[in-house]
C-alpha cells in the first residue's frame, strides 16, 4: 500500500438540483496505517466526503465532484465502484441499510462471492472476520434476531473481510445503546491494532473515538479544511474555535472550559476525564452547588396499567404500568432490545396498544382516531425517513398545520400556515433549505425537520425516539433548550435517549427498562448515581458523573450536568 492510502484534494460537491456545494473544498489526506476522525457541524458535507471515498458519489449518487480523490494510488474519478471496493470498504450509521441476506455468515459471504473468491478463501475469510468481532458463533443466525449492536459489528465484518486497506465509518455508533457502543469500539481496537488498516471515522462521541485515533481533521461550517494534526494539537490547542463551529468537543475539554469561563484554571486542556479527574485534584475547587429541587408533580396525562406488548412468541412489553404528568421531562433509558422503543409509540398512540391499557389525555390509545391522537402528541420517529410524506421541506412542515386544521374544525389560512412555516425554518436552521426534498438532506438535517414536524402543530406531550441523533453539539444544544422551554411553559416531553449525559443534563425523571420491563423509575439524580443499577442493566454512568466520583470531595459527587458546574464569571 503506498505511504499515502487516501487523498482528498480541494473536493467541492454538488448533489443533482442544489446550487450548493457540500463539502465547498474539503483537503485531508489519511496515511498508510493511521486512523483519522472527521469533525465537522451538521450538514457540512462529511457523510457526502465518506460516499465521494468509495466512489459512490458520483458513481452512484448523482452529483458534481470538483478537486480530486484518489485511494491507494487510483484516481477514483476514472475508477467503478467495483474497482474502488478492492481498495476501502465503508460502515454507514444504519447497519441496516447493508445488510443484504438471511444469515450471518451469508452476509459477510456476500462481497467476497462477487469478488470471485474461491469458496475457500470466502469461508476463510468470513470465518476470521466474525470471529474478530465476536459473531461466529451466531454465524447460523438471522440478522434480524440480532441486537443494534451485533448488527454493526456484522456490518463491520462484513468489510473487514474485504481485507482493504482503507476502512471508512460513518457514524458507527450513533444508534447504539453504551454496552453496544463499547463492543464496536473494541472491535475497532483490535482492527487497528497492527497498524496495516488506514481507517477514516466520522463520530459524534468524541470520546469513545479519541483514544483509537492519530490525527483529527476538522471541518468548518462550508465544509472546508479548518484543522488538521494530532488530537491534542487540534483540540487542546483549537477548543474555542471548534466549540464556536457547534462540534462536539470530548467531554473533560468542555468541563475545562466551564471551569475556566468561572476563573477556575485546570493548567492545561484535558482530552480524557482520567486527565479532567487528575487537573482538578491539583487546583484549589470551590464547593458546588447542586440543585436538587424538584418540581411538583402536574396532572396526569398518560397512565398506562398492566401494558403487555408480544410480537410473535417475542414479549416486548411486560406488564408495564407507569404514569407520565404535565411538565415531567421522562427519559426512558435502557439497552438495545429492552423495549423502549415499544413503549413509547405504545404510550402515544403511534403504534396501537391493547385496548383500556393506556389512556392517553382523556383517551384510549388504542383508538383508531389518529387525528385525535395526534392532537394530544406530537412523535418524532428514531428514523427521520420514516415520518417524511412531502417533496419539500416546506410542504413537510406545512403538512402538519393543513391536517391539524382540518381535524380540529379550524382551518388555518394560508397566511398563517406559510408564517408558522418560516419561523419553524428558521429555528431549526432549515431556511435555505426550504425547497429541497426531505430525503437529500444530511442525516442531522432530517433530524431536526422531524423534530419540526411535531413542534409545529403544538401538542401537549411531544415524544421523541433519540432526539439528538445525528447531530452536532450546536445543535443538539439547541434542540435540547427548545424542549427545555417547552416544558417551562407547559408541554410533557418523552425521550428515549442512549446519551446518558444528555439525560443527565435534561431529564427530570428516568425510566430505566429491561428485557420490557421497567427496572427502576425516579428522579435523574438518584437514578445516574446508582453505578450498580447501571451496570446491571448494561448501561454506564454519564462520562462527567464518573470522573466526579474520583475526586476526594464527596460534595463534587453530586455533580452530573454541567449545569452543576460553578457559574460562569459575568
């Protein structure tokens, strides 16, 4: 493999019916054995830079490509699909979207049976890439039985066993639960272990990637080059701008900067919480102050008694009973598999319950009144894709006010309805993507439309299945501050979330489910303090909870939200 196994020169992209360019000149270039992250705000082009490594755009995804990409020496512009797979392999955020046959072992056989492989070497191969991710004694099984977890592992067998020198990873982890997150990374340890793979990874979770990764290259708000070199020259020596492009910065880097911003000085930037933890040993710490009041409860809006939910011999939902009050911020938690999914479209209506098991807002959810349901909450689906009926942003946002209208016997003008629509753009920083289809936005781009979807109508309870999915620190902050405002002023908001600190952060109350179950319900604090619960329900404490648990002050143990930091210096 030559020194240099990947090239992106001054590369500008313009998908078929956008006048933009995304990414608008993006350079970067990955050696021989060197494992690189990818940084960058939401919709700034670096899923689109992923798919223009392996040819699929402009091969596959109509569009324009200016500037040059070349792997391993082959100019991928003059070069098939077919030719570039001999060279990198890529894992997209949704297994699902790679998974093509009815076994395990079938689908790590299926690019090495049309590369021709003799069936020796396929079986050689398939065999070695599941046992390096853990699944070849599941070989026999469907993908469909299997976890999130497992899936993308298979999924990141499935190019391993293509054995080429450049491996790309879009956001491998983001629909994953913190066990099914650490078992890929693992993986990806061993991968890059003896230093023959170069690997290019796109992550939102900076610290789950950090300690695998050589350099970082950051990219700005146009999808140019901003930054490029060691973790530590990047971030420790560029966390201000980095943090004012709205990326997700490691989690010790922005408690730095909280503490500095109220004159506490750490002495140096940390990247890892071991480092946060050992900083703030040596500096003389106040005593902080942890709020931990909590609010009354309202009236209840949704009470659900006894719900058991099946799926073939399947029990997703066992007699599940939970109320849910006006103003609660619920965070349902839990591992891959252990029904929370099930259990909030069960409570809203959007996947209908057995009758007089759950009364949502005066109602039985399990009416065939979808209108009348929709008036009480508002859903936004894990899947952006799924919930998407108009050919433009727009006309999606829109779609919501004419139906909401019509059912609630007051129709909305025009006026009023294109009004509502503009602001809704403009908060979620979709203006000048108004006209575009909803299926050519970028993966956070969707999110944030769905999430408009269900703001806009203005429902009481607004349910959302990983909010924050896809999305840059920019803004999921603003994401969460929205619904945070929401609930200030009246609305009952249900989240589903794998991101423990966000939960830490928002919620004021934790649902923790278990093989459909519910494990434990109660108050954010004593919920994400409980290690051993944690634990046992293959769950982890929020990253900022843990490192504060090290520190000797037992005051500073109460710490989890940033929140709960000392207040800035006005």
């Amino acid at each position: 493999m030559p020194a240099t196994a990947l090239t992106l020169d001054q590369v500008r992209i313009r998908h078929a019916d956008r006048s933009a360019h995304t990414p608008d000149g993006v350079t970067l270039h990955v050696d021989s054995g060197e494992v690189v992250l990818l940084l960058g705000p939401s919709g700034c082009g670096k899923s689109t830079a992923a798919l223009a490594m392996n040819g699929l755009v402009p091969h596959a995804i109509p569009a324009d490509l200016e500037g040059s990409v070349t792997v391993c020496g082959v100019d991928a512009a003059r070069s098939t699909t077919a030719q570039l797979a001999e060279h990198v392999a890529m894992v997209f955020q949704d297994p699902d979207a790679q998974i093509v046959t009815e076994s395990v072992l079938d689908d790590v056989c299926f690019a090495l049976e049309n590369m021709l492989l003799p069936v020796d070497e396929v079986l050689a191969r398939a065999e070695s890439a599941l046992r390096t991710v853990g699944l070849w004694h599941r070989r026999d099984d469907s993908p469909d039985v299997l976890s999130g977890g497992a899936r993308q592992r298979l999924a990141i067998a499935c190019a391993l066993a293509m054995r080429t020198a450049v491996l790309v990873l879009d956001e491998p982890t983001a629909n994953l639960d913190p066990s099914g997150s650490a078992d890929v990374y693992a993986v990806l340890r061993r991968v890059v272990a003896d230093g023959t793979r170069s690997v290019v990874l796109i992550e939102h979770d900076v610290d789950a990637a950090l300690p695998i990764v050589d350099r970082v290259v950051v990219l700005d708000r146009e999808g140019r080059t901003a930054f490029s070199g060691t973790p530590r020259d990047v971030i420790a020596g560029h966390a201000d701008e980095i943090a004012s492009l709205g990326v997700w910065l490691p989690t010790a880097t922005a408690v730095a900067q909280r503490l500095a911003s109220a004159g506490i000085d750490l002495g140096t930037v940390p990247l890892t919480m071991p480092e946060l933890t050992e900083a703030m040993r040596n500096t003389d710490l106040p005593e902080p102050s942890v709020d931990v009041t909590e609010r009354p409860h309202g009236e209840r809006l949704i009470s659900i008694r006894d719900l058991t939910v099946s799926r073939g011999e399947r029990t997703l939902l066992d007699r599940v009973s939970l109320d849910v009050h006006t103003g609660d911020f619920l965070a349902i938690i839990g591992a891959n598999g252990a029904g929370k999914t099930t259990l909030i479209q069960a409570m809203t209506g959007i996947a209908r319950p057995p009758k007089r098991h759950v009364e949502l807002a005066g109602i039985d959810a399990a009416t065939r009144d979808t209108r009348a349901l929709a008036q009480r909450a508002g859903f936004v689906f894990q899947n952006p894709e799924h919930q998407f009926v108009a050919n433009s942003v727009a006309d999606e946002l829109a779609y919501g006010l004419h139906v909401h209208g019509a059912s609630s016997g007051r129709r909305l003008d025009d006026a009023e309805i294109a009004e509502r629509v503009e602001r809704m753009l403009a908060r979620l920083g979709l203006s000048e993507h108004r006209d575009v289809h909803p299926f050519l936005l970028s993966g956070g781009q969707k999110r944030r439309l769905s999430v408009g979807t269900a703001l806009i109508v203005g429902a009481p309870i607004l349910a959302l299945d990983e909010p924050t999915f896809g999305q840059d620190r920019e803004r999921a902050d603003e994401l969460m501050a929205m619904l945070s405002d929401l609930r200030d002023a009246g609305s009952t908001i249900i989240v589903v979330s794998h991101d423990m600190q966000l939960v830490a952060e928002y919620a004021s109350r934790v649902v923790v489910l278990a093989d459909g179950a519910i494990a434990a319900d109660g108050p954010t604090g004593s919920i994400l303090s409980d290690n051993t619960l944690l634990q046992r329900n293959s769950l982890r404490q929020p990253p900022l909870a843990r490192a504060m648990s090290e520190l000797a002050d037992p005051a500073w143990h109460r710490v989890t939200r940033l929140a709960d930091l000392p207040e800035p210096l006005r």
